[in-house]
C-alpha cells in the first residue's frame, strides 16, 4: 500500500505562477526568535532581496537567520524605552512609531508584517498615521498559527484580530488548516490566500554528516531526531515515550534539538525511563541541517502545529517524519508516503509506525526518496512568486482612486 501511495504522490504537480520583475522597498515586521514565524520572514525577506527588492527588517532584535546586511537588506530595531509608569514597555506603540520612521525615510511602499498580534495592529497604526500625511501605505498579514490558534481565540482579543485581518490590505495563511481555523474563530469578511512555509532546497539537503554528529551515536544505532522549542504543545515529553518503546526493540539514539521551558522535566523523564544514556540534548543548533543528514526519523507529536516547518526542513534532508495528523502537518507530511500520521497522544501507534521503517531498509529508503521529492514541491523559488503577486495586488488596492 505504501508503495501504491509513492507512485501516486510522485504524479502530483504544483503550480508555479509567473515573476514579475517590477521592484519594491518592503519592509518587514517579524519576532526575532527561532520560531518557524522569524525563520519564514527573515529567509522571506532574504529572498526577496536576492531577486533585487529593497528589504528593510524591523524588530525588536536582529532575526536570529539574518546575518548578512547589504544594500538590499536593512535591519532597523525598534527601541524600547521604559518608564516607571508602565509595567511593561509599550511594545506596540515602539513598532509603530519606528515604522512610520522607516516609511517616512526610507520610501516604504508596503509592510509585510508576520503574526496578527500586535505587528499587524502596529501596522494599520502607522498606515493611519501616514494617510494624513499623504502617504499610502500597502499592509500585508501573514498569519502563522499562534496568533490564531492560541492568543487569538482568547475573547478579549478576538474584536482586535478580527479587525487587523479584515483592515489589512492582503492577508495570507501558513495551510490551509489554518484559514479554516482562522475563518472559524474570527469575523472574517477579508479573502485569506493560502501561502505555504518554503524551504531552501541548498541548504536543506542530504549530505555528509559531519564527525560530531556521527559520533552522538553508537555503531549500528538508528538516529530518531526532534527540533523544536520545548513548549507543552511539542509534546517532547511524547517524542521521549516513543523512543522508549523504540529502543526495547532497537538499537537507537535520540537527538533532541533546541531549548525552552519543558527542557528540565524532559531530562528528568529521561532517567526514570532509563534511557538517558541514548538522548542527547544538543541545544539551540545553527547547522540543523547537519543534523538532519545523520538521522533516520524526525517524530513530531505536536498538539498543534500551524504548518510544521520543522518536518519540512527533515524532509528536505531526506528524512522520513512520524507526526501527529494536527494543523498543517498533513499538508507536509503525506501518511503512506513521506512518513506517517497518527493521533498526537497516541504513543503506541507513533512508535508502531516508527518501527515498521526503521526495521524495512527498502522501505525506509524509498519513504527518504520521497521525503525530498515531497520537500521540492515547496521550494523558496516556487513560493517567493507567490508573495510578489500578493503584495502587487495589495499595492494596487492602495493606489486606487
């Protein structure tokens, strides 16, 4: 059945629409973190630069990905003053001031702004702000997940969301499970195109591991691998139950990538499992993709996962993923073809389907050829088209008489 399922995934084909060559000053509107949101916009916005747009970041740090600066791409951070009047330092009005700063010096036609809350509402500020001083200024809203899933869904900020979304002169989502989440919890009357998360097919690729991942594991011992941030919705302490069951019946190791709150109960859980000599916490990683390469599975038994640009990343490297069927993940993550999806609390099923792989070399190695093949369909250079059509479209909205 597997097999069946490769062949009938390898006919399917993705469209990918016509470039335009008309260049525009962008500016972009991000968190600086290592979450798959910063990651999108900073690649994003690198990209666009390559293809000859002005791109100019503003957050409240430089973008973790963003480590080149040149005439295309600018960094501008916002600054946050404190008061002893304020709790908490006025975020929202900090962004909206340095982007009318931004558009006012620096010529911007249109700020792509990544999560609802607050960059959006910033956003729509300083378009507001502008507009009185005849400027017209483009917003485009990427929603990303938890924005929407999580924040949003609270009802104090629904009316807040809501409004970000349909003021917005363009508004894109992750997967289509997240317009249909969005389209359910929110008063929606703006059209939501659905943009997927992309990849960079030359970074992301199988290649030599390097000596230091090799050596994380023992002769003969399979690699099962996890990255992400450590929040209760990663499930990490699931992806550890299910290399316990794994490792009763194969020789393997565990490679967890990344920090964050769940971090200390996961080693904990570890020892009383006995199985702490065969998990590696490796930490906040630059070089994921090293990593990758030397592994034989990626589990992701997220609770909710938007997109899953972690599995898209494995693929990308030729690694089969075993995840949840939550969110976006099925539209990354074929069952059958490119790994397998079952239910996000079921253990016991994960690591079936984990172990069917990891014990059919044959079959482990035609899911790893389809893994890439699959990662191609979202390549940067077919997705990049796609953001350059919605920002003219939006552009054009606010030239309009």
């Amino acid at each position: 059945m597997e097999r069946s399922r490769l062949r009938k995934h390898e006919m399917e084909q993705t469209h990918v629409p016509a470039s335009t060559d008309t260049r525009m000053k962008i500016a972009v509107v991000c968190y600086p973190t290592y979450g798959g949101s910063g990651v999108v916009a900073t690649e994003l916005g690198v990209g666009l630069a390559q293809k000859g747009h002005e791109v100019h970041f503003v957050s409240s740090s430089q973008p973790a990905r963003l480590d080149l600066l040149n005439e295309r791409v600018h960094y501008h951070e916002v600054a946050m003053l404190h008061y002893p009047v304020f709790e908490h330092s006025p975020y929202l009005l900090a962004l909206t001031g340095k982007l009318v700063d931004v558009v006012r010096h620096e010529g911007i036609e249109l700020v792509h702004v990544h999560y609802a809350i607050p960059h959006a509402t910033a956003a729509l500020l300083a378009r507001d702000i502008l507009q009185h001083e005849g400027i017209r200024l483009a917003v485009v809203t990427t929603l990303h997940g938890t924005d929407v899933t999580l924040v949003g869904k609270d009802p104090g900020y629904e009316p807040v969301v809501s409004h970000a979304i349909n003021l917005s002169d363009g508004v894109t989502a992750v997967s289509e499970s997240l317009r249909r989440d969005t389209l359910e919890h929110f008063h929606v009357e703006k059209p939501i195109q659905v943009i997927p998360n992309f990849i960079d097919l030359e970074r992301f690729k199988q290649r030599n591991p390097c000596r230091f991942t090799l050596a994380l594991a023992g002769e003969n011992q399979k690699r099962l691998i996890h990255i992400s941030n450590f929040r209760k919705v990663k499930r990490v302490d699931s992806v550890i139950r299910v290399f316990a069951l794994i490792r009763e019946k194969i020789s393997a190791c565990l490679l967890l990538v990344g920090d964050g709150p769940e971090r200390p109960r996961c080693e904990q859980l570890c020892r009383e499992l006995g199985i702490a000599a065969d998990v590696r916490f490796l930490g906040k990683q630059e070089a994921v993709e090293e990593i990758l390469s030397a592994g034989d599975l990626f589990l992701l038994p997220s609770e909710t996962e938007s997109f899953g640009l972690a599995a898209l990343e494995a693929l990308a490297c030729g690694v089969p993923v075993v995840s949840s069927r939550s969110g976006g993940l099925p539209e990354v993550n074929v069952d059958g073809v490119t790994g397998f999806l079952t239910d996000a609390d079921d253990v016991q099923g994960m690591a079936q389907a984990a172990m069917r792989l990891l014990h059919d070399d044959a079959l482990l190695q035609a899911f790893r050829l389809a893994a890439r093949k699959q990662a191609e369909r979202f390549d940067i250079h077919r997705i990049l088209p796609l953001y350059e059509e919605a920002y003219h479209r939006a552009l054009q909205a606010v030239r309009v008489p």
